[in-house]
C-alpha cells in the first residue's frame, strides 16, 4: 500500500512493485551493469537515494520511466522501499517519449544515442508523414511540427539527441547502419566511438575511403610502395599492413573475379581491399578477429577449398620482432631455424594450392633490434624467404620495397646515433609465380641459390 510520507507526490514505494521498462532497458543496457562504474552504489550506500524515482501506475504496479541504475543499486543494498514520484503517463508513445526525456542529460554512448536516434524515428514517423501530406496540400504555407518549429525530421533527432546538425547526423546514422548491418569494419569503429577515441566525422569518413578503391584508384608505377595504414581497412590488430600495398598486388598480380588466399589474415585488411576490388577472398587466421575470418593453422598446409587460387598474400608474424603477441602456440617464439623451416613449408603449401601461372607475395622485413646472435648486424629475412620460394619451385617476378613507417620515439633516435646504429624500416614484398608447366625452367642462378636442381628439359 502506497503512504504519503514523502513530499507531494513522492511516496516509498516497495520494491517488487515496481517493473523496469523493457523500453529503456532497449536503449540504455542492462542497469545491473553500469551500478559500479561511478560510485553510485557507494553514495546510495552512504546517503540513500537523493532524487526520487519516477514511475507510471499500472493495475499489478508501477512501470519505470527513470532511475534504472538507482533502482539496480537499491535492490543490491537490500533495501525495501525507494522514493518514487508516480506520474500517471498512458502506455505507448506517451510513456516511450517520457522515458527519452528523463534521460535527456545522461552521459551516454555513440550506440545509445543511436537506439534512441531509432526509438524517435519510429515516433516522429506518424508526425513527419502528417506534416510531409499537409504541405503537398497547403498552397504555399508550412507546416509545423507538434513543438512548434519546422524543418526536417534528422534535423529534430539531431537537436534532440545533442549530436549537432543534421549533416553530422546522417554520418552518425550511416557509420550506424553500416555497423548493425554486420560490417565488421563498422562494427569496430562503433567499438572506438563508443570509447570515445574516435570521431563520428572520423569513424564516417573511414567509411567513405573504401569507394576509393573502385572509384578513381591509380596505381604508383614504381616499385616502391611507401604507404601507410589505412583504418578504413581491416580492424586494429597487432601488425596490421597498409591497405596500399594489398590493393595495388591485387592490381599487378591478378584479375577482376580472382581468387586470393590470406592464411595469416590479422585484422583483415586484404579480405577487405579484395572486396573493395572486386576479389573473392578467402581469409584465415589461427586466432580469428573477425566473423569473416576462418581458424587454421597454416602450418598444417591449406583447405581443399583454396586449391587453384590465384593468388596467395602472405604477412607473416616476423620471427621474435612483434610488439605485442599474437595468438598462443603462434611462430612468433620460434628460434630462427624454426623460423627458416616454417618459411620452407608455408612455401611448399603455397605451391601446392596455387594453380599454375599464380602468384604469391610474401611480405618480411629485417630483424635488426631484438635477438641477434652474437656479431650480427641484421637478419635479411627477404634472403629467407628468396630461399624458401625458390626452393619450393617458384619463379621469381618482383621484389618491391614497402618501407616501414618506423615509429621510434625520438629517445630511439638519439640513442641510435650515439651507438652508431641503424634503425629499420626496410620491408619488401616478394612476388613469385608458379610455373605454368614443369617443363619451365628456371634460371641456373636461381637454382643455385635456392639449392634446388635445375628442372629438366
């Protein structure tokens, strides 16, 4: 029974009479996990609660327009009762608008103020079709909306939920779509807004860069690929690879419609470039970041299903020169000769999967900072991998320079003058093709160097 103990139109309502709304919950997130993340159970704890609940009578209690956290932190502190001001709101749009009213200045997400960008879509929807069918009758004269201004539907969202103009808007609204459709690239920018470390302006304009690739895109004609990562490309991920030196194999080396093969596919930069490109891709990982992304361990050899591909990108994890780990029992801890014979059967499986006439591109990089033997400068693991190609049958077509973009602090910089070293940036991508029969010969320089006999005649 509810007693008016309170102030007018507050009363201590139990708590089993009162039913969070199914609504808010849609919009905000289960409250049972915010309780924590800024000392509201504390100060409950410490001072009950300050600002009273608000609550709508229904005929087996109350339904909850506002005070969701309060609530989920009463019920964790025991308590019996919580102050409630019970306002008579009718069920439906009514009650929906109310409840985005009373979390007009809650700190919020990119994905909460997006569900609710959606909940007041749906409620404006009657409203702007009403206002669109008075102005086609009208003659001249418009029409308002039901708070008395006019103008666009986006644009009342936009002042609404606090998101500026209508032109931000409909970039939040499409890097939103984008994201809830399943775009993984999407979905990690929602990720980063809804961290607060990136920009609409920044995750939409992410979003628009993936045209380029169909729409305008020209190739450097040299053989020196000095481009940087590119966020509209594959998620972040430990090592990611620009999309530039992706797209521009994929334009070299193989044709609209191909096949290309990523077995070490990260954050999925070249399953995205591929389909930028018009590419089917296959893309593996041994630990999988994305969806898209299959489990295997290459190491083990290649799925039937990439059998005549033709292409295989490979950005393997460099031996020990990582900045952060990988996935668990990765090549990466391996000691060089580990290394050396990992090349040897990712080379031969390449081969193997690969029809005649297509290509690999294996992209490595010096070992120059960390676990150098004794007296060595740098390990040349593009010489490893010539090696590994050419040992396993492959003809070689291009080594192409794609330098790091080193990110040495300038203490690295300094110190690598005192001590008289060099930093490394050099990173080459090797392109070699299967030959078209066995009956193509290679170089006998070539086979010299990789120890392979020479193919007969």
């Amino acid at each position: 029974m509810i007693t008016l103990d309170a102030p007018a139109g507050v009363h201590h309502l139990p708590i089993e009479a009162i039913r969070p709304s199914r609504f808010s919950i849609s919009l905000y997130g289960d409250p049972d996990r915010e309780i924590d993340d800024d000392g509201l159970l504390d100060s409950i704890r410490q001072g009950g609660i300050l600002v009273p609940l608000v609550a709508a009578p229904e005929a087996d209690g109350f339904e909850l327009l506002s005070g969701h956290r309060r609530l989920a932190c009463a019920r964790r502190l025991g308590l019996e009762t919580v102050p409630c001001e019970v306002r008579a709101v009718p069920r439906g749009s009514s009650r929906r608008r109310a409840i985005l009213d009373y979390n007009r200045q809650r700190r919020k997400t990119f994905s909460q103020l997006m569900r609710e960008a959606d909940a007041l879509e749906a409620l404006l929807a009657p409203e702007a079709r009403r206002r669109r069918d008075a102005n086609l009758r009208s003659s001249g004269a418009e029409c308002r909306n039901s708070d008395g201004r006019s103008g666009r539907t986006d644009e009342t969202i936009a002042r609404a939920i606090g998101l500026g103009g209508k032109d931000l808007y409909r970039q939040a609204r499409a890097v939103w779509k984008a994201a809830t459709s399943g775009d993984s690239r999407a979905r990690s920018g929602l990720a980063q807004l809804d961290a607060g470390t990136k920009s609409v302006h920044a995750a939409y304009k992410d979003l628009r860069r993936r045209t380029r690739l169909t729409t305008g895109f020209r190739p450097t004609p040299y053989d020196v690929w000095a481009f940087r990562r590119d966020p509209a490309y594959g998620i972040p991920h430990p090592g990611s690879i620009p999309a530039g030196i992706v797209s521009h194999t994929l334009h070299y080396f193989t044709e609209p419609g191909a096949l290309v093969v990523d077995p070490m596919a990260g954050g999925g930069t070249t399953l995205d470039v591929c389909e930028a490109m018009g590419r089917r891709c296959l893309a593996y990982d041994l630990d999988p970041a994305r969806p898209e992304i299959r489990q295997l361990d290459v190491r083990h050899g290649f799925p039937l299903e990439t059998r005549e591909c033709d292409l295989v990108f490979c950005d393997p994890p460099y031996h020990t020169m990582l900045a952060e780990p990988y996935a668990a029992f990765g090549v990466e801890p391996e000691p060089l000769t580990g290394w050396v014979a990992f090349l040897n059967t990712l080379a031969t499986s390449a081969f193997a999967t690969l029809r005649p006439g297509g290509h690999i591109a294996l992209l490595l990089a010096n070992q120059t900072e960390k676990d150098l033997p004794a007296g060595v400068g740098y390990i040349d693991h593009g010489f490893l991998g010539y090696a590994a190609l050419t040992g396993a049958g492959f003809v070689p077509i291009r080594r192409i320079s794609c330098p790091m973009d080193g990110a040495y602090l300038p203490q690295h910089v300094e110190r690598a003058r005192r001590d008289g070293r060099l930093l490394g940036q050099v990173r080459d991508l090797l392109v070699m093709r299967k030959p078209f029969d066995k009956n193509e010969i290679q170089p006998d320089c070539l086979t010299q160097l990789s120890g392979s006999p020479p193919a007969s005649s």
